[in-house]
C-alpha cells in the first residue's frame, strides 16, 4: 500500500508500506487526520505511552491451559511446540485414534499395573497397530503390539503358521477305487493376534528395558521401536554418564524420533482431551509489547519502509 505525505510547498512524497507496519498503526490507536492523505505529524514530542498487560483482550491471548502428565513432566520446552502442530494438522487423526482406545485402555492399564509399569505405556498399542490385531509391518512384525517372529517366541507367544498338507483319499469301491490327493488346510495360531496374550508379553518386554534403561520412559519408548541395542549405542555416542532421550535424540534413527514425539504428544492431547475436543486447549502464553515511547517506534518503522521503497 502507498503512503503520501504532503510538505508546506504542497510537494508529495510517496513510499510504500507494508502490512505489518499498518498493522502495527492500527495497534497502537494511531488516528488520521479528517482528511485524506493528510497525516499527523508525528515529529513533536508527545506523552510517553505504556501497553500494560492488564490492558490486553484475554479473549484474544488466552493464558495457556495446557497440563502434562506427571511421568512426562519436565519435557514441555522440548515438545510443546510439536504437539501445538500435531494438533492443528493430526486433529481428525487424534479424535479417532482416542474414540479407539476406549475399548482397550481399561484393559490395558489393568494389566500394566500388575507390571508397576507407567499407564502412560498403554499409547504404544495406538503408535504400533492402530488397535489391529491382523496388522503387519514391512519387517514381518504382528499384531496388536507388532512382535518379531523371536521376540514373540522369547516372551511366550506361540506362533504356528497357517499350512496346507497333502492328504490321501481312496473313492469308490473294488475295481474302480481311485486313490487321489487333496490339500487340506490346517488352521495356524498366532498368539501375537490375541489381545491379552500379547498385552502381557509386551508388558513383560518393557519391564525388562525399563531394568536396562534405568526405568527412564522415554528411553523404553525408543527401544521399544528402534531395540534396545540402539538405544545403547546412542548412550555411548553422547559421552555422559546418563544419559537421557533428548541427549541422546539426534544419535537415533528419524523414525524413533519421530516414534518419541508421537508418544510424547498423544499422551499430553488424551490428557487434555476435553480442552482439545472443544478448541480450548492454549499451548503459549500470549506475548504482550511494551513501548515506552510510541511515537517513537513508529516513526522508526516508517522510516524504515521508506528505505525500502
């Protein structure tokens, strides 16, 4: 937008100025003259002006509301701003994923409690299988909490693959018997597809990281997608005695991170559901400007828009 600005000889001066800096006018309560194009000057000197915070629309800049659980407090500066985006971006994704869950958390929790384990672990069935027991992923993982062939066997589940066996029939009678071969096909068994079988294999699976992680959630988390081996690895790299996820962050392969995060963020937007189901859930404190001279700042700001035009 253009600006002109006429001088005591009736000569016009024209430059253009940005969106943010008429913002900023309006903003501030800077008012026009009567008539068009002319413009008070603001070169005098004026009465200091201070923006008080009590002075701010609070409808506009809502306090933030937000609350971690208390095994993920500490990790707000580190998070905050990814789980804002996930729920701007992912909203029609959580609702239906927490819709989901009420069918199997209750279940879930009862038995991660028998293992003293975090409640908060129950999101991990949400990340790995989307609550599907016939889920499989590119590695060969299955289930609901999508078991390696091994692990499944190490932690008790037993796994019998679906096969067809060749089996001999004789029809007919005496000189026109004919002896002929049929597939039958024997039923498999998959415990990785049964839903508490499997939940308590995958219980007994993270209290064991939780021995060799030092109990440190985040790090099971990892390991629980990337192996523990890994997350071992990423505690060398770093070089500290005890180290934790975020020290460890940038050493782990993208998808475990990425893993963490969606751990991180699910659980924070479950806890806060009721604020996040009716668009009342503030992530940051409102930001307020204090000028201790306005007139100043926007002669400043002008000025600089003239020099770019």
């Amino acid at each position: 937008m253009t600006l002109r600005f006429r001088s005591g000889k009736k000569k016009t001066t024209s430059f253009t100025v940005s969106t943010p800096v008429l913002m900023l006018l309006f903003t501030l309560g800077i008012t026009t003259a009567s008539q068009a194009g002319s413009y008070t000057d603001t070169s005098k000197k004026s009465t200091p002006v201070q923006i008080d915070k009590k002075d701010a629309v609070d409808d506009e800049f809502p306090e933030p509301n937000i609350n971690f659980p208390a095994v993920l407090a500490g990790n707000e500066d580190e998070s905050l701003e990814y789980i804002e985006k996930f729920s701007e971006n992912r909203r029609a994704y959580v609702i239906r994923t927490y819709n989901r869950s009420k069918k199997y958390f209750p279940k879930i929790s009862a038995i991660l409690k028998k293992y003293n384990l975090p409640d908060e672990l129950k999101m991990l069935i949400a990340l790995e299988s989307a609550f599907n027991a016939n889920a499989v992923s590119k590695a060969g993982a299955v289930g609901y909490w999508q078991f390696m062939d091994d692990v499944a066997r190490e932690y008790g589940l037993k796994y019998v693959p679906r096969n067809a066996a060749r089996v001999k029939k004789v029809v007919g009678k005496g000189k026109h018997a004919k002896v002929i071969y049929a597939k039958k096909h024997v039923s498999g068994r998959d415990d990785r597809k049964n839903f508490n079988k499997s939940t308590h294999a995958a219980a007994r699976y993270l209290k064991d990281r939780g021995r060799n992680l030092n109990n440190d959630i985040l790090l099971m988390v990892a390991s629980y997608n990337c192996g523990v081996g890994n997350v071992w690895e990423a505690m060398k790299k770093t070089g500290l005695s005890e180290p934790g996820f975020w020290d460890i962050k940038e050493y782990l392969p993208a998808e475990t991170r990425a893993y963490v995060m969606n751990f991180i963020t699910l659980n924070v937007l479950f806890h806060n559901y009721d604020k996040f189901s009716s668009n009342s859930l503030s992530f940051s404190p409102a930001r307020f400007i204090k000028l201790d001279n306005i007139d100043k700042h926007i002669v400043a700001a002008l000025e600089e828009a003239c020099c770019r035009d």
